[in-house]
C-alpha cells in the first residue's frame, strides 16, 4: 500500500471516529441575501455523511446543533436562487417552517393614515425619516418587499418587534436543548460546546429589508442572548453592493453607503442608535452591536471577480458549513480567531497633511474582517452521488418491476391468470353431475336426455348458493330441498284426496319463497342469492387487491409489469364475448334453467296428474291393480324429487346469473378503458388505473433521480468562483445483480407497508420526498460500504502527483487567488496590514503527509504584495479525500479601503435628494466611512474653521426651537429679517458648509473680524484655545508600553490652526503675550467668562465621542463671545484689571493728548467722606477700571483724563461725561508740582 493509500486509510479513519465539538449556532438571514446563503447551509447539512457510519439526516430537526431563522418583508423569496420549486427534491425539506421565519407583511397604513398617525408611536417617530405623507406618496406595498427603501424596513423591524425577541429567544432554547439529544449527537459524532453560543446575521447594505434592518438584529440578538445563554459571540455577515448592480445600481450603491456610515458610527460604540424598540421592555444593550463583522463582496483582494452572486453565496456557505465538518479545522479558525481580534481594536488613522495638519488623527473602525474560502475538489463526492441516484434508480426499477428492457419478460402467462383467477376469485372449473332423474318417457326426447348429462360448471355458482350469519353457512337450494321435503311429508299424513291440491298449494308457495315477485314483502331465496353476491363482491375485492399487491411486491415473479399484465388478462378471461367467464356462466344459467323448464314441464305436471289419479275410481285405480294408498305415495315421493329440482335447478340459474353480475363488477372495479392518452397509452380506472398511476409515479420518480443526476452531471462539469475541480476517473460502476437491488430497495422500504401504503406516498407530493431520500440514502450506504472494502487511493493525491510541477504550480496559485478574503479592497497605499493579520488554513485528509509533499510548493504559490506570508499558512487535517479547503482570513480592516467606496458616496449623495436613505431622522449621527481626500480635507477644515469663527462672533446663532431633529442646529441670518436653519456641528463635519451660504457666512465672518479691537482679539484667541483644551479635548490612548498618548482629533486640530492664526495676527499687532496669557485665565473660571461670554445649550452633544477625552466633571459646553457692543467695550478693562501694578496700558489705549491713566494700584490719600462708588472709564473705546472715587479724582488732577471722559458706574443708565457725575464735578486743585507731566 502507498503512503498515499496510508493517508486515505489511516487519517481519514482517525478523523471520522474523532467527535468534533461544536458551537451552536443560531442563523438569522436578514432579506434575500441571508435566505439565499441558509438555504445553502441547510442543504450541505442534509446531504453531508455524519460520523464514522455515514449517516444521512433525514431532516433538518435531526440537527441539534444549528437553527435557523428568516425575517423579510418579500414573501414571494422562499427558495435559493437557481431552483425550482416544483423541481427541488429537497425543498419540502430545507424550506423555512412556520417556526423558521417571520416573513409577513404589515399594516404600514397605521403609520401613515394620516398625518397625526405616527404621533401615536412616539419609540418609532423619534427616528422614522418617513412622514406619514411621504409613506402615502411611495405607495409601498409590503408583501412586495421594502422597495429599496431602508426606513420600511427598519419600520418593519419595529412592527414585529416581539414576534422577533421571542424567536430569537425560542430558538436560542432550542439549542440549549440540544444537550438533551444526546444519542443523535452520538450517531453524528458531534458533541455541543456550550461554553459559548453563535448566532451569524447573514444581510446585505444594497437592499431594503436587510440593510435596514441588520443593525437593530444585532443589538436584539445581543440583548436577548445575554439573558438566555451564559455567552454568545454575535457575528455580521455583510455583503456590499458590488454584486447587485443588476438591480438598480445607483439605489444599491446609495443605500450600501448609508448603511456602512451606519455600522461604522455603531462599531465604533456608544451610538445610540437604538434605545428600545417598544414601550413596554427596557433592554440593556451593549455599546456595539456585533462581536464580528465580515465584509463580503464579488471581487477579492487578488482581483479575482464574479458577476454571478450566487457563486459567492455558495462560498460564504461552504465556509459555514465547513465549521462543522472537521473538529481540527474548526478548532483551528475559532482558536484563532480570539487572537484576531486584538487588531480589530485599534483604529486606523489614514494619513494627514502634516503641514496644515501636524499629528490630527481622522479615527476609522479596524472592526471589520473578510475571509475567503476556495477548494480543490476531485468532485468523487459529487459523482458518487451521481452514481448513488443512478443507483437508487434501479433500485426502484428492479423493486417495482418497471422499465424493464424485455417487459415481455415479465408478463402473467394464461397460465397463471388462470391459476389467480381459480384460487382467488372462486372461478375452478367444477364438473357439475348432480342432475335429476327424468322418466323413461320424457328421456326419450334427444334434447332433455342432452340436458341431463353431466358438465363443467364454475365454483363460484356453488359459492354463491351458500348464505349464513355468524360464521355458519348453508346451503341456500339444499335448505330449499329440506323445506319441500318437509312439506310434502306434512301433505302425506292429510286426507289423500286433498294430496294434489295440497301440492298445488305447497308449490305456488314454495315458488314465493324461492322467487323474488314484485307484489312480495318477504325475503326469499333469490335475495339470499343477491345478498351473498354483494358481500362475495367486497370480500373478493379485498382479496384480489391483497394478492395483487402481494404479487406487486414479489420482486421474483411479480412486479409492475406482472401485475399490470395480470389485470388486464383477468378482464379478458372474463368479458371476452367468444371465451369469457360470463359467458360461460351464462351457458351454465341458460342450462339449469331449461333443466327446471323439462321437470316443470315433463316431471312434475305428469306427477300431479298421476296423483289425481288415486283418488277414488281413477285409470290408476282402476287398471293400476295396486293399493291405491301405496301407488299415491309414490307419486307423492317422486313430486317431492321433482319440485325440489325444479327450485334448486331455478336456483342455480339464478345463482350463475349473479355470478355473472359479480364478474362484472369485478371487472369494473378492477378497470375500465377511459380512452388513450396523447401516446397513445390507453388510459384507465379502477384498480388498473391505480396500478397505472403507481407506474407511473414510479416511473416519474425515477425521472426525477435521472434528473437529479443529471444536475449533478452538469454540476460536476461546471466551475464555480471558488471551486476549482481536478479532473479524475469516473467513480468505478458495478454490475449488482438486480435481486440484491430489491433486497436493498425492500430494506429502505420497510417503514412504509407494501406497495399499496407506498402508492398512497407516491401520488401525495409532500410525502413523496421522503420516500426517494429513503432509496437515495440506501443507495449511498451501499456504495460506502463498496468503497470501504475496495480502499482505494485518495483521488486528490493521485491526482497531483499526476500533474507536472508546472502544472501543480498553476493549480495552486489559482487555488489561493481564489481563497484570498472576498473584498475588493485597496491594498499597499495607505493601509497596509501587517502579515499577523492574515491566517491562512488549509484543510486536507492526511495534513501531515500534504504538508511534507506540497508546502514548500504551496508557499512560492502565495499572491504577493498582498501582505500574506508562509508563516500565516497552516495545514489542517480534515479527514475528507477526495477534496482541500483553503480559508484566508484578514483581520482589522476599515471600510475606507474599500474599493469603489467613492463611487458609492457619490449615488449617495444624488439618492439622497429624491428619498431618505438613512434609517434615522437624524443622518448627522453618522459618520463617513471613506477618508477624503488631501483637497477634500482642505475644503473642510476651510469651513470648520469658519465654522468655529461664526459661531465664536455670532454670524450663525444657536437655534432655540426645542425638539429640532437633528438637535443642535445652529441658524444664520441670510439678510435682515431672513433667518434660516443651516444644520448642525456634525453636518457641518460632514458635508462643510451649505453651498447655497457658504460665501456669505464667510464674508460676514470676515467682517465682523475686521470689526475687532485688539482686545477682541486677545478674547478670541483664549475662546479658541478653551475650545483645543476644554471642548475638542484630544482622546488619550494607550500605546502598547502602557503610557497614553494624545490623538488630536479634526475638530481640535482645527481649532489649534485657528489659535495659531490669531496668535500670529497679534503678534502683528504687537499685542503682548502678557495679555494673552491673560485672556488665558478668564477662561478658567465660569463666572469670569459670564463677563464676556454666553454658554451654548447643550452644546456638549456636537462634537464626536469618539475623537475626545471624557470630561472630568461636569459639561463641557461651548461658549462664544457676547457680541454686545457694551460687553466688547469691557474687554480692555478685563485684560488690564489685576495687571496695571506690572504694566502701564499700551499706548493704543489712550485717547489722543491725553495722558494714559496711572495703575490703579497707585493710590492718593484717601479723602474724607469719599463716595464709595467704583468707576468704569472708557478711552478710545477701551474701558478700564474699576477705579475708586479718590483714584478719579487724582486722575483728573493730574489730568490723565479731563471733564469729557466717559465713565460710568453703578446705578447710571448708560455711560456720561465726569463732568455730568455730581460727585466727580468739583473743583479740581492744582496738580502737585513735584510731578513732572507724563511724556505725549
């Protein structure tokens, strides 16, 4: 033997008798997609062999492992692409049950009646972008689907929101039942890892119902698995839109955009995207709403596309199923993939700019993973299901006997007609020689002495005379014998002149009881006869339909065609009008009636007339010499001999009468001709019509095998996007002889009854199905146990070392492009991943032995520049001949790489302008997922930063209608008097400025810049920088040494530009840093910033979560600038207050020819009886103070400021000259001459 052989021996023994653990797994197909790839699941479950004996599900409850459940709106998606229904041989077996699906329609009139509808449902109007009126415009009908429209679906989601919570949760106990099903688990060779449940959301975000819905189904499976299970990972399936262009390209593109700027918002967590789904529960949900999302789309990253999805379905199935196939390779993948998600943490920050941008960090998930899966395949599987099919159909033919090539072979001789016939329906030819005893005289005449010779007469006469109750029979004419032996002894002891009217008597009434008259009440003999025949008729019927299908079912003598031959042969036997049964018993009634006719006529009249002549002085008497008495009994004796006849003879005839009926109603339960069909063939009823009709359903039936192994014949010479078939020998046939076929056929059949029970499963469509899985499944244990006892060498190997090194090569490099993960993605710009994120699984019978042959060939086959290396790569042993698996993973991916995804935004953003795509009210929640571009970056911080300005100094004003969606909107005064909504903060991060007014927010940002003093401008570069620290605070994260580091989101970086332009404009101006710092520190305190500035509402929702650090305390609230004109004069005495004791107030501050005031730290003499009053002095329109009265009054002595400076203090209306202030209007002394004058 081989190490080849060894390998196919050995290990493949070794795998099958290893139980694999397993994870149940819960599958929800959210729309078409989901449907499309569970029915394939469903159908690899059924048709795989389980364990070490092959066994063959019957049907999917046999699985205790996996459940499946099916939500959509289209009603009209219940079978895989591909398929027909009426066709399917599996269907009635993997269809979705009642307790698979929630797939209905809805009232969505009750949302949409009118337009105060919705307000009734205040959980759905929070976030429905629908309005009642936009529903009535689109006219959607739900049993139809959601039209594309993602909202519908998400409506739809909420409408049968507690019928899915609560399948969700029965068919989470259903898997935890599992653990009861013990001795199925042991018959599969499966064993349940309950340490922690799986439940796979299968959808697609080109769509409706599953891209509007597939978010909602993962936070409610979370939620739900959390309370019903100690541990569940929940994974997303998610196919892009790529491969449904066919189906309205720009919808499918526009919706799989808003649908990733949705799950990209939600991956990143604490989205809060969904709070509750009705009014009643209060579900705790998780910050993220899948563990696991995979990206699945028709091109790879080998560049390696298909434009039939259904390829992909089929790939996407094969990698589920395949978990559970092989407990190593599952083991494998599930092991590693807990160290793959350490790189699904992190974020990727794509590259900036650095010289505008420095170290800003534009944050994208890394949550997302793909995988592909491509196998080499010998397709011995797949022909031996072909030969199995092949199989099962001679099976069915030798069984049932039909088809057969020399149907004459098989056909009822006369012979055995005849035999039926005489054992099974009373018709043995029986001679008849029971016949009366006619006078000398009336012998004489040729045709009475004709009459009375014996003859062949049938059984069924004589079984017909025979009536009884209660298990005891009689004979009906020897009963009658008795009764007119009884009454003519009963004439003998009666005065014998009245013997011949007596026996006149006694025959007229003897006649009535015999004979059915229409005047009569009574029951006579004649209805005995009728009624024996009724009863004979039903037991007969049971009888020969028993022994036909008994002969049906005699796969040696008997069969389809036998019986069929038989039937038609007994009609013959009887109807035949020159030999037929009824014939001959016509002849048979015909003779014993004109042997009753001759004794009434010849016998019993010259009888009668004999006995009248006993009576007194008659011939007889007088010339007959005798004693009267003796000769008269002798003529009675022999009246007795003749009525009896002639009633037991009327009898018979009636008797061969009725069996001619009952002939004929057998034939005509047995069939009647109904005409031919459009070949011909003639067409029947009755028990040959069945009989025809179970050929038939046997003969369609194996149309259907043939038909079926004619999809696997086409299937084996069709290549799929990832199967890649390697050319072998045909699976070897074998001559079995025909006799072994039925046995096994009889085997597979025995739960059924016989053939009669299996017609009944053969004409009911729905129970048809398990009969052919019946014969299939024998078929295919037969072949094992061929195989078993052959060990051939292992096809895949065989077929390899066939090959050259060059063609082997090729063969793996288009086995590993196929394998590479399903996404058609930019790879080697600006995300390159690193080796450790891809894993690479071959899995093979015979790991060992594959590794030491064909690794090395394997590694120099491995797509570069792609990232993967031969350290990711792991032989795995499956245990399959025949076949190799190879599975690539890539973990740790964003969405912005995604190839095409600039495309897709711009059908989003032309989408967007005719119907909501967002399944939220609110789009600003959401987040790109595609990084812009260097100009696009520029055109946004552009308006950011104008952004930030305009709000700063009042161009755009925080709008105050309470319940504005989206929240936070900020308005803008187009002109005076035109005050508009512009959107908010997060609009604004996404899209920049409203086109329409970005010019004129700039120019009035632009102007009221120009307007600023130098002391706005101080207050302004401290309000952006409180915005860099306190409001864009940047996020800390840890690096892998454990310190944390700053990751300057946009917002803060734009921020930061901003505080460095105005930093740079004062230091133009020559505004000293020592006033700046100042500013700094009346951002420090609330009740500082109160003087000059106003607190925006709620403000701490704008910015995103995700890009700053979490408040210490409290909120972190934006401010901006109160724009009074008062309010703007008091900065310059807010820079200054505190300070003038270091620094003499530059001289921008002082009015021309005046001198600057002094500090107000140096203080006069303190006056008597002074006011208290502290004062507010403004010069050159800078303020300054407070000053004490004594420090005016000093000032206006040394003429710092004059009578016409503007002051004002508390309890003024407004600012006035010191000169119209009572206690600041007195006479001022001469300055103190030791001063010298300050210098101009």
């Amino acid at each position: 033997m081989t190490d080849t052989q060894n390998v196919n021996t050995g290990t493949a023994a070794k795998a099958a008798e290893q139980t694999v653990k397993l994870r149940p797994t819960l599958y929800i197909g959210v729309g078409g997609t989901g449907m499309e790839v569970m029915m394939r699941v469903r159908r690899r479950i059924l048709n795989a062999s389980w364990g070490s004996d092959n066994v063959r599900l019957e049907n999917l409850s046999q699985f205790p492992i996996a459940q499946f459940m099916h939500f959509d709106l289209d009603q009209g998606a219940i079978i895989d692409s591909g398929r027909a229904q009426t066709e399917d041989l599996q269907y009635n077996l993997v269809k979705f049950t009642d307790d698979e699906k929630i797939v209905e329609s809805f009232d969505i009139e009750k949302y949409s009646r009118d337009d105060a509808s919705l307000s009734r449902y205040p959980h759905i109007q929070n976030w429905l972008p629908l309005t009642p009126r936009k529903i009535r415009e689109l006219g959607i009908d739900p049993a139809k689907g959601a039209g594309q429209i993602r909202s519908v679906s998400r409506l739809y989601f909420f409408d049968k929101y507690p019928k899915t919570r609560d399948k969700i949760r029965s068919k989470l106990n259903t898997l935890k039942a599992g653990l009861s099903r013990d001795d199925m688990l042991r018959k599969l060779n499966l064993q349940l890892d309950t340490s922690k449940f799986r439940i796979v959301v299968l959808g697609s975000v080109a769509g409706g119902t599953g891209s509007g819905s597939f978010l909602d189904m993962g936070w409610l499976s979370k939620w739900v698995a959390s309370n019903e299970v100690e541990a569940a990972d929940v994974e997303l399936m998610l196919f892009l839109p790529t491969g449904y262009s066919s189906a309205n390209k720009a919808r499918t593109e526009a919706n799989a955009y808003a649908a990733l700027m949705e799950v990209e918002s939600a991956m990143v967590g604490h989205s809060k995207y969904v709070e509750k789904w009705d009014d009643y529960d209060r579900p705790q949900l998780a910050s993220k709403p899948y563990d696991e999302v995979h990206l699945i789309d028709s091109g790879n990253l080998a560049r390696q596309h298909t434009d039939n999805m259904n390829d992909v379905y089929s790939m996407i199935a094969d990698t589920l199923f395949e978990d559970f196939r092989s407990a190593d390779f599952a083991n494998r993948k599930r092991s590693v993939a807990v160290n793959q998600r350490q790189h699904k943490i992190h974020m990727f920050a794509p590259p900036v700019p650095t010289g505008r941008f420095g170290d800003m960090k534009l944050n994208y998930s890394c949550a997302y993973s793909a995988f592909g899966q491509s196998t080499l395949d010998t397709l011995g599987r797949a022909r031996y299901d072909e030969y199995a099919y092949s199989l099962a159909a001679d099976m069915l033919k030798a069984f049932f006997g039909v088809a057969s090539a020399n149907p004459a072979a098989n056909r009822a001789s006369e012979k055995k007609r005849d035999a039926f016939m005489a054992e099974n329906m009373n018709l043995n030819l029986v001679p008849f020689n029971n016949l009366p005893e006619f006078s000398a005289a009336t012998l004489k005449n040729p045709e009475i002495r004709e009459l009375n010779t014996e003859f062949m007469d049938l059984e069924i006469v004589d079984i017909l005379l025979r009536s009884g109750q209660n298990g005891v029979e009689v004979d009906i004419a020897e009963e009658t014998r008795q009764r007119v032996s009884q009454r003519i002894s009963e004439i003998s002891i009666i005065d014998r002149e009245q013997w011949a009217n007596e026996v006149r008597k006694t025959m007229q009434s003897l006649m009535r009881d015999v004979i059915r008259n229409t005047d009569a009440m009574a029951d006579t003999a004649e209805d005995r006869v009728m009624r024996r025949r009724k009863a004979l008729f039903e037991s007969l019927k049971k009888d020969i339909e028993s022994r036909l299908y008994l002969y049906l079912d005699n796969h040696e003598q008997g069969g389809f065609e036998y019986v069929i031959s038989l039937v038609e042969q007994i009609k013959d036997r009887i109807e035949n009008a020159n030999s037929g049964i009824t014939l001959q018993l016509k002849n048979s009634a015909n003779r014993y009636t004109a042997i009753k006719d001759a004794l009434l006529t010849y016998e019993y009249e010259k009888q009668l007339k004999d006995l009248e002549e006993t009576k007194g002085k008659g011939l007889l008497a007088i010339f007959g010499g005798g004693n009267k008495e003796e000769q008269a009994r002798a003529v009675l004796d022999n009246l007795r001999k003749d009525i009896a006849n002639i009633l037991s003879f009327h009898l018979r005839a009636k008797a061969a009468l009725e069996a001619i009926e009952l002939m004929q109603d057998i034939s005509n339960w047995l069939g009647n001709s109904l005409g031919v069909d459009e070949s011909g063939k003639t067409i029947w009823n009755g028990v040959m019509g069945d009989l025809q009709s179970g050929q038939e359903s046997v003969i369609d039936m194996m149309k259907r095998l043939d038909h079926d192994r004619e999809v696997i014949h086409q299937q084996i010479r069709t290549k799929h996007a990832t199967l890649q078939i390697i050319e072998t020998d045909d699976v070897k046939e074998r001559e079995i002889d025909p006799r072994l076929m039925c046995e096994w056929a009889a085997e597979a059949f025995k739960d059924f009854g016989g053939s009669k029970e299996l017609f009944k499963i053969l004409v009911d469509p729905d129970q048809q199905t398990p009969l052919l899985l019946k014969i299939i499944r024998m078929a295919e244990r037969r072949l094992v146990i061929f195989e078993q006892n052959d060990q051939e060498e292992d096809a895949l190997y065989k077929a390899l070392e066939n090959m050259s090194v060059v063609e082997r090569q090729n063969v793996f490099t288009e086995w590993l492009q196929r394998a590479m993960p399903w996404v058609d993605a930019k790879m080697g710009g600006d995300f390159t991943p690193p080796p450790d994120r891809f894993k690479c699984f071959i899995g093979v019978n015979g790991a060992d032995q594959f590794s030491k042959k064909y690794k090395h060939e394997l590694t120099g086959c491995i797509p570069s520049g792609l990232g993967l290396n031969a350290q990711a790569l792991s032989i795995v042993e499956t245990g399959e001949p025949g076949r190799a698996v190879c599975y690539v993973e890539l973990s740790g991916i964003p969405l912005t790489i995604l190839r095409g995804i600039e495309t897709w935004r711009t059908s989003y953003r032309k989408e967007s302008e005719r119907t909501p795509l967002h399944t939220h009210i609110d789009s600003t929640r959401f987040k790109h997922p595609y990084a812009p571009t260097p100009d696009e970056l520029n055109s946004l911080a552009d308006d950011f930063k104008c952004y930030l300005k305009a709000v700063m100094l009042g161009v755009l004003k925080r709008c105050d209608v309470p319940g504005l969606i989206p929240s936070g909107q900020y308005e803008f005064a187009v002109a005076r008097g035109d005050v508009r909504r512009l959107g908010n903060e997060r609009g604004f991060r996404l899209n920049g400025l409203p086109q329409t007014y970005r010019d004129n927010i700039y120019d009035q940002v632009q102007q009221k810049f120009k307007s600023l003093s130098d002391a706005n401008l101080t207050m302004l570069i401290a309000l952006v920088d409180h915005y860099e620290r306190e409001i864009y605070t940047p996020r800390l994260v840890q690096n892998e040494t454990g310190a944390q580091v700053e990751h300057v989101g946009f917002a803060c970086a734009i921020a930061k530009e901003l505080k460095k332009e105005l930093i740079e404009l004062a230091e133009r101006k020559e505004i000293p840093q020592e006033l700046i710092e100042r500013a700094y520190e009346l951002t420090e305190y609330r009740e500082e910033m109160e003087k000059w500035a106003e607190v925006l509402k709620d403000s701490d929702e704008d910015a995103y979560q995700d890009e700053i650090r979490e408040p210490n305390k409290g909120r972190r609230l934006k401010w901006v600038m109160n724009m009074s004109p008062s309010i703007l004069q008091i900065h310059e005495q807010l820079l200054v207050k505190n300070s003038m004791a270091d620094v003499v107030p530059i001289a921008t501050f002082a009015m021309p020819g005046m001198t600057p005031p002094p500090t107000p730290g140096a203080m006069p003499p303190p006056i008597l009886q002074q006011p208290q009053y502290q004062y507010h002095i403004a010069i050159n329109g800078q303020n300054f103070g407070p000053y004490p009265h004594s420090k005016v009054v000093e000032m206006l002595q040394q003429q710092q400021i004059n009578s016409a400076t503007m002051v004002w203090r508390e309890g003024l209306a407004n600012w006035i000259a010191i000169a119209q202030c009572p206690e600041l209007a007195i006479p001022v002394p001469p300055p103190i001459p030791s001063i010298p004058p300050i210098l101009q």
